[in-house]
C-alpha cells in the first residue's frame, strides 16, 4: 500500500487485495471485518480523500462476499483451490 502503481491520475493500484482476499478466506467473517477497519484506516492515512470513499463502498461489499465465501472455501480440496485459481 504504501509503493503503488499510479496508472492514472485518479487511478493508483497496489496489492492490498491478496492479504484482504486471502485473511478474508482463511479467516472467515471475523478476520474479514477487522480486515475492512484496518485496509480503510490505513487506506484514508495513506491517501486522504482520493477514491476513499469508493473503497469505503468496495472493500465492505467484496468482504462481506469473501466471508461468505470463506466456509465453502474451506471445505474445498487442494486440487480444487489450485483449478479455482487457475480457471
């Protein structure tokens, strides 16, 4: 988060998704809330007011899927997690 790849003006990218995507699937709903709280804490520090306020819809609505989510990942087999990747 804190080396991002700006592409446009607006538009800057870095790799907080993989540790929200995979704490939020391994973690279950638990890690995924605190998860939200930390990425968009961390998100208004870093960045102030520029898209803020997208992530604050964003990052609720994709962890509230991955929690969902999460129980049949869990359940799933190895071989079945590596195809879901690759598919």
């Amino acid at each position: 988060m804190l080396f991002p790849v700006v592409i446009e003006e607006h538009f800057v990218w870095d790799l907080r998704w993989i540790p929200f995507l995979l704490g939020g699937l391994y973690g279950g709903y638990r890690l995924s809330f605190l998860l939200i709280a930390i990425t968009l804490i961390i998100r208004y520090l870093s960045g102030g007011e520029n898209g803020f306020y997208i992530s604050c819809i964003t990052f609720p609505l994709i962890g509230i899927s991955i929690s969902f989510l999460s129980k049949y990942y869990l359940q799933m087999s190895v071989f079945k997690k590596i195809s879901l990747v690759f598919y």
